[in-house]
C-alpha cells in the first residue's frame, strides 16, 4: 500500500515494484512534513560572514585534549586524518561522473553478505516521512534505484554494536574516543543515504567524534547559550513546547522541523544568531570534534551517497 497523502505516487509505485521487501509501507501512517528541500554544493558555499570551525595543528592526543576536548570547544581534525579506516574503502565505490563530479556509490558486492541485517530507516518523500526497522537489502536497493525519484531512504543512527563484527571492525574506535576522557563510549552509530541527507537542529548530552566516510556534508554549529535561544524563538514561533533536552520525531517533520530549518540555513539579516555561527564541510577521512551541549545541523551535500560514523564519548 503506498504511503498515506503522496502526491508521489509513480515514484511510490517505482519504490514498491523494485524492492518487494518495502511491504513495511503498509503499517506507515507518516505525517505531512513541509519544506523538503535539495541541496547542492553550490547553494550551500560557506557564507562570508559565518566563521569557520578551526582546524587542530596535529591529531595527536594531546594536543585535542588541551584545544579541544578538556576546554570544551569544537574543531577540525587535519585534513583527511581519518581516510585510512576500512569502511571509506570497503562500503563505498566511485559511483557515475556528472558535469565532471564523481558520485559515491556503496559498494554491494561487499555489502550485500549483511543484507539480511535489520538497521534504522528513515523513509521520506516530499510530503511524507517514517521510521521503520527492516534489512539492510533496502538501503542498498534503493541506492540503486532511487536517484532521482524523490523518495529518499536514509539509514540513521544505526548503533554499530547491533551489526556484525565484520562491520564493527571497518570502523575501529580512534585513541582519541578512548584516551581523551574516562574511556566510556556512550554510543557509535552510522549513517548512510543519498545526498540530500538532512539532521535538524539538536544538542547531545556527551562529547562526539564525528567521521566522514564518504560524500560531503555541511555542518553549522552554535554554542550552547545560542542554539537554547535559537530553539526558544523556534518554539515561541510556533506556540511548541517541546523540550530542548529530549528531542523526537516532531523534529523531522511538520512545522516545526521547517522553521528549525529556516531558522538554521537561511541566512538573513533579521538573524542575530548567524553572527556566532560556525560552519564547516567535512569530506571522505574528515573528522570534527564537537563538544557535550552544542548544538548543530547536518545537510548531506552534492550527489551520491554519504556515509559517516560517530563516537559519543565522556
């Protein structure tokens, strides 16, 4: 059955026909979402007047301890410190080139021994949106078969402690997750899915190590006093009360994830807010620091796909 409210129904049709596993529709009541939106790296160029996200002179411990992790401030790992991990080369292939851009692409021949492994979709089309559990054998057809037809299937926030050891072991922790403080990972979990990818507005309760395995993404931070304020005009502004400390669902669609939305990327005079912003793009091997209690947005940019990992740690 396809999804309830779509104007999108040959795509929907185009979705249920080539992947019969994606039966898990029938169950899906997805509300409205408003304003979905693509991104290209020409729309989201870094704007003059957005500070960037510092980068660290080395990757060595000591050194993120004392600028980055133990005062609490978020950089930049050096260019590309991460490249060497297994996933960026085992999970993903150059994909087609267009207008003289290469395209990620997952690489199935080796993904497709876990294709019976169930992770966390999320489900989106231009007006709708759901969260579901089903094999990774969507994920890795839909990549294939959904380029351009509107519907985009997201695999987000997979614990990496729920997937086979094959898989674990092609994202080995770094020093810096397990030296830096106590020694306690609170949580690692992957995400991949086909640029445009979109994480609203939000603040974790644990310091993170995010790695980019693949495709790029744009990232805006604000520091705590900020991005509590941005959420409070967000709510104010739509007469909300959800609270900043536990975040769900209506973040990602509806009203509310729109003006998050607005409110983050769209860079007017009337945002006082833009002038303590910091931005960064992270590419394949990239890796930024960014600290318990900061807020930030996540926009998968370009075509093809992206892939990223990320340590919660204290």
């Amino acid at each position: 059955m396809p999804i309830s409210g779509t104007s999108n129904s040959c795509d929907l049709a185009l979705l249920e026909n080539k992947i019969g596993h994606l039966m898990f529709l029938q169950a899906c009541k997805p509300p409205r979402i408003i304003g979905w939106g693509s991104w290209s790296k020409s729309s989201l160029r870094s704007i003059s007047h957005i500070k960037q996200v510092l980068r660290l002179p080395d990757a060595s411990l000591e050194t993120f301890k004392s600028q980055a992790f133990n005062p609490g401030l978020p950089f930049l790992l050096p260019k590309a410190n991460f490249a060497d991990a297994p996933a960026t080369s085992k999970w993903f292939r150059p994909g087609s080139t267009i207008k003289g851009e290469t395209n990620t692409a997952l690489n199935t021949e080796y993904l497709n021994q876990f294709a019976n492994v169930n992770v966390p979709l999320e489900i989106t089309t231009s007006d709708s949106f759901a969260q579901v559990h089903q094999p990774l054998l969507i994920l890795l057809q839909a990549s294939d078969l959904l380029d351009d037809s509107g519907v985009q299937v997201y695999l987000a926030q997979a614990s990496l402690s729920d997937l086979p050891k094959a898989l674990v072991d092609d994202v080995p922790t770094p020093e810096l997750v397990t030296k830096a403080g106590k020694g306690d990972i609170y949580e690692t979990s992957i995400w991949l899915g086909r640029a445009p990818t979109y994480t609203p507005l939000h603040k974790d309760p644990n310091p993170n190590l995010f790695v980019q395995l693949a495709g790029d993404k744009m990232v805006r931070i604000f520091n705590p006093h900020v991005g509590n304020a941005i959420f409070a005009h967000v709510q104010r502004s739509i007469g909300g009360t959800s609270s900043a400390a536990i975040r769900g669902e209506e973040m990602m669609h509806g009203e509310e994830r729109a003006v998050l939305e607005d409110a983050v990327w769209n860079d007017r005079a009337d945002r006082p807010w833009m002038s303590h912003a910091l931005e960064c793009q992270v590419s394949a091997g990239d890796g930024l620091f960014i600290p318990k209690g900061w807020w930030h947005s996540i926009k998968g940019i370009g075509r093809g796909m992206t892939g990223s990992v990320n340590w919660w740690f204290r």
